[in-house]
C-alpha cells in the first residue's frame, strides 16, 4: 500500500522500510532487495505511485574552478 505524500527526491539506497516516508511512500521489503547500480525509486507525483527510474552515472570534471 502506497501513502500519496507531497514530499519529492530519489532514494538511491534504502536499507530500511521507514526511509520511504522521505518521498511520501511506504516501501515493502522487496523494494530493498537486490537494487541494481544506477537505479533509485521516486513517487509519481500524479497518482502516488512508487515508481523505479534511471540515474545517468556523471563524472565531474576535475578542472572545475566554480567551486
């Protein structure tokens, strides 16, 4: 059962079923299992619904002088 929350972000890594209230979710041991590199999972912010999306892996360049 997933909670329609207003919260917004990725969750890269869960290790707990209590780290889905940071989106507004509430997440179920399978979605701690076996999570592939590069995957995180976010809420739908239309219907609520737990959702698994991709992160591009970015490399930052070592000569950026902004910082």
């Amino acid at each position: 059962m997933l909670g329609h929350g207003t919260a917004r972000g990725v969750l890269l890594g869960p290790q707990s079923l209590l780290e889905g209230d940071f989106v507004g979710a509430r997440l179920a041991h399978a979605h701690l299992r076996g999570r592939k590199p590069g995957r995180g999972l976010t809420v739908d912010q239309r219907t609520g619904e737990l959702i698994n999306v991709q992160i591009p892996e970015t490399v930052l360049d070592g000569n950026d002088t902004t910082g």
